[in-house]
C-alpha cells in the first residue's frame, strides 16, 4: 500500500479510458483491470497491463480465464451437490491452465534469479522493491506453492479492492453532498500527490471507503 508511484502509473491508466465526451461507461470493469494490474505487479513484480492490452493478447486471455474460473468455483462450492462442475468440465480446465500457464512462466523467471543461499544477492532483484514473489522464493523453491500462493493472494486482493471502487462510486454518484465535502478535503492537497502517512490522516476519505465496505 505504501507504494503509491505503483498505483499512479495504474490509476492514469485507467482514466485515460474514461471517454471525455459524456458518454456511458462500466466502471467497475476498467476497477477489475485497474486491480489485476496493480496486483499482478506486486506479487509478480511485473503488471499484466490489461488496461493497457488489446483483446487477443495474453494479458487479456489471462484475465478472462482468471475470472471464468473464479466463477465456476464459486457456482460449484456453494454446496456438495454442486462439486459435479469441476469433473469433467472442459472449459473450466482450459481457464486453469491458461492461468497456470501464465503464471508458471513468471515463476521460473523468478526463481532463475532469486538465490535463496545469498539472500544479499537477491535484494537487488526488481529495483529492491517489495514482491510477494520475490520474498516467498527465497523460502521455497516448489514452483506449484508459489503459484498457489500467488493466485491465492490475486483472487482475495483483486475482488475485493475492485468491489470496494465499485461500490463506492455508486455511492457518490448518487450522493452529491458526500462527493462535495469528500472533495473539499482532496482540494486541501493543493494538487500536491500524496504519500502514505498523508492518505493515513485524511479522516473523511477514510469514514467514506469504511462506509463503502
């Protein structure tokens, strides 16, 4: 969270979606994408830039397997009798490996160049910023774990950060005395970026995303 240049790069992204001409458009989709790419990039120290990739390209495939997948686990786990989906069902497991296979690619990169032995030798491996792959490598060497791991941390951290925006941009578009006094407290930064401990004390963004929640 305290990576903030990360979030920018994401965040801008994602408005450079955002049609200038007052047209329509799904929010929560370009959330979904927003969420995948910051994610990706600090599990994986490399984002996917599904923002930025067209529809045919890898990045894309993944996420759309990413969320078939998730979909049909959810379907299926809600009880026993709905196990069935996952024997048997052909598209189900053409998403797992289309994901798998993404993510084993990124894996084997990662643990050509972590040393495990010489941990002050691995520091500098993607600038000496913070991965969670980077860090679990140095633990383990199962490629298998670290994919799971890795993916564990994407479904949770991806979902529930893009529901969150969702939710809470419904909520202003329909509240214009929040988005005023929410942006009267923004205005307070004199179009300065903030750091972390600034994002930390600004008291009434914080009470909107816990209402949000």
């Amino acid at each position: 969270m305290a990576d903030l240049n990360t979030f920018e790069t994401h965040i801008q992204h994602l408005v450079s979606k955002i049609p200038r001409d007052g047209s329509t458009i799904d929010l929560q989709t370009l959330f979904f994408q927003l969420t995948l790419d910051s994610a990706t990039e600090f599990l994986f120290g490399e984002s996917v830039n599904s923002l930025l990739s067209s529809d045919d390209s890898e990045q894309q495939r993944f996420g759309r397997a990413f969320d078939a997948a998730q979909v049909t686990i959810g379907n299926g786990g809600r009880s026993l009798v709905n196990l069935g989906k996952f024997f048997g069902n052909d598209e189900f497991e053409k998403n797992c490996k289309i994901v798998h296979d993404f993510v084993d690619k990124i894996v084997h990169k990662i643990l050509k160049e972590v040393d495990p032995s010489d941990p002050e030798k691995s520091v500098g491996v993607n600038g000496g910023r913070y991965v969670f792959l980077i860090e679990t490598a140095k633990v383990t060497r199962d490629p298998e774990q670290l994919r799971d791991e890795s993916l564990n941390i994407l479904l949770a951290g991806r979902d529930t950060t893009a529901s969150l925006l969702s939710h809470t941009f419904h909520v202003l578009a329909r509240r214009p005395d929040i988005w005023a006094k929410l942006q009267a407290e923004i205005d307070e930064l004199n179009g300065e970026k903030p750091d972390y401990e600034t994002i930390k004390q600004m008291k009434y963004l914080k009470y909107v995303l816990n209402e949000c929640e």
